[in-house]
C-alpha cells in the first residue's frame, strides 16, 4: 500500500480506539473507508489513514496497521 491508495477498515488491533476522540467526529470503524496519507515503516509498518465525510471535512484521522486495512475494491 502506498500513498493515496483508498483503503478499508478490516479490523481494529488492540484497544486503542476504545474511548473517543477529542479531536475528530468519531473513531475509525471496521468498513470505513479512507485514504492512505502517510507511510511509516519505524518502529513497524503503518499508514496514516484519513476519513472524510461527503463535505470535504475529516471524521477520523488514524495511524492504522497494515493488517487492519485493505485495498479497496479487494475481496
């Protein structure tokens, strides 16, 4: 996966997103779906994931794990 990829919410590792979040409407759920902004590879790979409502306006913005995500349009 790489930049701008459009990506979909499979799974939600760990805990991280069990309490809400001050900084955007909501936190990611499985199905959304979002694009990939960012790249990381250290410590360990992960995506920095934006999801927009139809306005334009972020709902979430999340550094997700490889395994939590799939390329959309992928079975």
């Amino acid at each position: 996966m790489k930049p701008y990829d459009v990506v979909q919410v499979i799974a939600l590792r760990d805990e991280r997103f069990s309490k809400s979040s001050a900084d955007y409407e909501r936190n990611p759920c499985i199905g959304d779906v979002g694009t990939i902004i960012e790249v990381y590879s250290n410590p360990e790979p992960a995506f920095e994931v934006e999801y927009s409502g139809s306005n334009g306006c972020t709902i979430w913005l999340a550094a997700m794990y490889p395994e939590e995500l799939k390329l959309s349009g992928q079975k």
